[in-house]
C-alpha cells in the first residue's frame, strides 16, 4: 500500500477512535463480554491521605462487618473474597469518618463492585431521600452500575434506585424518595439544580465511575464539577478510572479533595513466552495465502487477525468465509450489542479467528487468544509505528504463562521500516523472521509450537 493511502486511512480510523462513544463503548463492551474477575497478580499502590495512619486490608468479606443483607448479596454474586482492589478500597471506604478515595485499576478488576458496595452500607434505608449519587458517562453505563446496585442489593429491599437518565421524566415538583441515584452528569445536574428531584445537601456519597471516560466527552467534565460543588463538604468523594493519564489525573484532583488513592500496578508485560515473527509477502494476496496456511494449522487455537481499515477486515474475512474457515468480524459500524455478541460467540469459541480493526478492538479483553496475527501492523496517525498498540495486541497472547504466537505480516519497505521501529523501541523483543518458503513456512512453524496451546 502507498503510504500516502494508508496515512489517510489511519487518519480516518484514528479520527473514528477518539470519538467518545468508542471509549464508552469499549468500556461496555467489556462489561456485556465479561463473565469473571480479571485475574490479577498486580501490586496494589498506596498513597494515604494521613501517611501514619495505619494500612488496613481485609482478606474475606466478614472483616468488613457488612450488613447481613449485603453479605448475603455478596455472596449471592459469587463473591468469594475481595479482589486485589477491593481488599484496600473497601476498608478506605468503609471507614468512619468517610474517607475520599481516587482508585485506578484496569477494567474487569471489581471496581464497580466495590463502590456499590460502599453507597450500599452509607446508606440509611430509614431515610427517604436520596445520599449516594452515582454518575457515570453513558446511560448504558449507568443501566450497568444500577444492575449490580440492585443484584448486590437484593436482601436489602428497603434500599432503592432510581435512574437519573435521559428519557426517564419525572413531574415537576417531585421530591426522590430512593436512596441511591445513578445518572449521567446532564440528567444529575438538572435533577439537583433546576428540577430541585434531589437535595445535594443530603448526598453523604458522591461517586464519579469511569472518570477516563468522562472527561473524553464534552461537557461532563464540567458538569461533574458543578454538580461536586453542590454537595456539602462532609460528603465523601469517590472516584474510579481505569487509567491514570495527566488529564485524568488533574481532573480527579478538582473532584477528590483530600484524597487516599490507590493505583493496582499494570502487570509487568512479560513477553518471555510469546514467539513473534514476521513474514514477508507481495501482495494482500500473497498475505491471505499466508494466513490461510497458518490458520490451516491453528484450528484448534484462537486467533485473532488485525487489519488496519474496516475495508481490509471485511475484505479478509470474506476471503477466509470463501475457504470454507468459520470467522468472526468485529467491525465498528456495529451497534455495541452487535459487538458484544461477536466477541462473545468467539469467546465461547463458536469461532476460532475473529477479524478486526485495531480501533475497533482496542481495549477489548479476549483472554483465551493464543494466535495474534498482524495483517497490518499498527501505526499511528502521522504512520509512525503504535508501539503501545503492537504491544497491547501481542500482549493478548501468552497470558498466564502460556506459550502465545505472534506473527507480522510485512508488505512493504514502509511496514518493514515499521517492523524495524517497533523492534528497536523494544529493545528486548525479538522478531524473527519466517524464511521464505513462500506459503509453508508459516505452517512449519506453528506446527512446531502447536502442543503447548
Ligand atoms: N470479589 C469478587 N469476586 C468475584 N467476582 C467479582 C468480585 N468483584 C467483582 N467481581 C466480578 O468481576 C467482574 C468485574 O468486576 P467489576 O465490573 O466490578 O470491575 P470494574 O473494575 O468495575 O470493571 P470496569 O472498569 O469494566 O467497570 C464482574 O463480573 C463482577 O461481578
């Protein structure tokens, strides 16, 4: 491909990726596709607001003397003992008088759970008005925080919900009976200030969820901001995100007085076990007939296959659908549930390859993969190489010691130059590259790799 064409089209992917709706979409996807607890051996991080106080940890739900109805909950859930995040935050949370806590931990590592966990016990089931006010990026993130709201709160009947969302109308003049309100930041503020549904004065929890997705989206930012500075100085300040960048960062600190915060470690990528290799190829064509040998061999693996446009993914998908192969396409003019479904039929392995883009997959966990092929390697917008991508999308392979493969196919001086720039940024990795026996090389060596999926 001429560079110029394919700056171009990573611009357009690139301008569709930053879109919000792709981070909050991502965010749900994640949510709909996950089943479990991330597993994570990650070192928690902590900064305490009052460094002499000591560090108090919990190891079982007990400790944390919860209600009976929300250990019953808990337990409910599946819940067996906190997860690494919970075993820290939960006790912060908890603790009299309320603490404020900014905690980052990636997704899929029981965030959710804990501070719903927390609005439930602060809450006074005897009060008829609203005290804990969560606020979330999207309806269809609020609609999952408040499911869990009610699954971890379903002992607890007397403790209610209510969703300040786009489309849920209330008259004029009502005054919130339920105790917890989960909303987005447009609805929430118009409830508080001009429809006056809620006194913030009474709020004693104020949770931001998803703050990185947040201040992707215009004007939530803002709105956060006003609806915290409506609430009284003693009500205890909540937020989550799963990244920590300088403007996540800066926008915690104006939300979060005073705050403790906890940071969960990125696990170390240890690539030790993932083999990566390049080929060198013609042609998209002489690429497909690479992959089809290579795919020929992996049956019983999962891979997945990164292009760099939709054009290209739908196109590969095709040709593999021809060859009689059962693929799935992840493609970003999908609704999010059209996504989930995809990602969920391969995560249950009703497809062994899933064809997509990079925009479109990023972020999305499918632990099981083994097989990472880059039919186009990633670059950035200005078509310098996206190391943090190639990095991401390898790192989905060899999970939990595991032995992964990752296979780059190269068809041009321009991706080889890619190649080259991404190997020397990491200057441990090594990528080898498949002599070239055209079209068998591949498949000898899988084979070779092939008993340790
Ligand atoms: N202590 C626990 N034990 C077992 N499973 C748990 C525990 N805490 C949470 N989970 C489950 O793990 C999954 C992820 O948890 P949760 O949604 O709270 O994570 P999260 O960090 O908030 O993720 P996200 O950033 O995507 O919102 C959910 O399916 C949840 O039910």
């Amino acid at each position: 491909m001429a560079t110029d064409s394919w700056a171009q089209a990573v611009d357009e992917q690139e301008a569709a990726a930053e879109s919000v709706d792709d981070k909050a979409a991502q965010s749900l996807l994640n949510k709909l596709i996950r089943s479990n607890l991330v597993n994570t051996t990650n070192q928690v991080e902590v900064l305490q607001r009052d460094p002499n106080s000591p560090l108090y940890s919990v190891k079982s739900f007990e400790e944390l003397r919860l209600k009976p109805q929300l250990l019953q909950g808990v337990y409910a859930m599946g819940f067996n003992r906190p997860s690494k995040i919970q075993e820290t935050a939960l006790p912060m949370m908890l603790a009299e008088p309320p603490q404020n806590l900014i905690a980052q931990s990636q997704s899929g590592t029981g965030k959710t759970a804990a501070f719903v966990l927390a609005m439930l016990s602060h809450v006074d089931p005897e009060n008829k008005w609203p005290q804990c006010l969560c606020v979330s990026p999207t309806y269809e993130l609020a609609l999952q925080t408040g499911k869990v709201i009610e699954q971890m709160g379903k002992f607890y009947p007397e403790v209610q919900l209510v969703y300040a969302i786009r489309g849920n109308k209330l008259e004029r003049g009502t005054r919130l009976q339920e105790q917890i309100v989960i909303g987005t930041p447009g609805t929430v503020l118009d409830w508080c200030q001009k429809l006056k549904f809620i006194d913030p004065k009474k709020i004693k929890v104020f949770v931001l969820d998803e703050a990185d997705v947040m201040i992707a989206t215009q004007g939530h930012q803002d709105q956060s901001i006003r609806i915290q500075r409506m609430l009284p100085k003693t009500c205890q300040m909540l937020l989550f995100s799963a990244t920590f960048e300088d403007t996540v960062w800066n926008f915690a600190k104006r939300i979060v007085p005073e705050p403790n915060i906890i940071k969960l470690k990125r696990e170390e990528e240890t690539l030790d076990t993932i083999k990566q290799y390049y080929v060198i190829c013609n042609s998209k064509e002489e690429k497909f007939q690479a992959l089809c040998n290579i795919y020929g061999a992996i049956t019983i693996a999962q891979a997945m296959i990164f292009c760099h446009t939709r054009k290209t993914a739908g196109w590969l998908a095709g040709e593999l659908s021809r060859e009689g192969h059962r693929v799935a396409l992840l493609s970003g003019e999908m609704q999010v549930e059209q996504r989930a479904a995809v990602i969920e039929r391969f995560r249950d392995g009703k497809e062994k390859v899933l064809v997509t883009t990079n925009v479109c997959a990023r972020g999305i966990d499918v632990e099981q993969v083994s097989v990472v092929i880059n039919f186009d390697l990633p670059v950035d917008k200005d078509g310098n190489p996206d190391n943090e991508t190639y990095l991401h999308r390898i790192g989905r392979t060899g999970r939990f010691g595991k032995r992964g493969l990752a296979i780059n196919m190269v068809d041009s001086r321009f991706s080889m130059n890619i190649l080259n720039r991404i190997q020397e940024h990491f200057s441990k990795f090594r990528i080898d590259k498949i002599q070239t026996i055209p079209n068998r090389y591949p498949t000898l060596v899988i084979i070779y790799y092939y008993p340790s999926f």
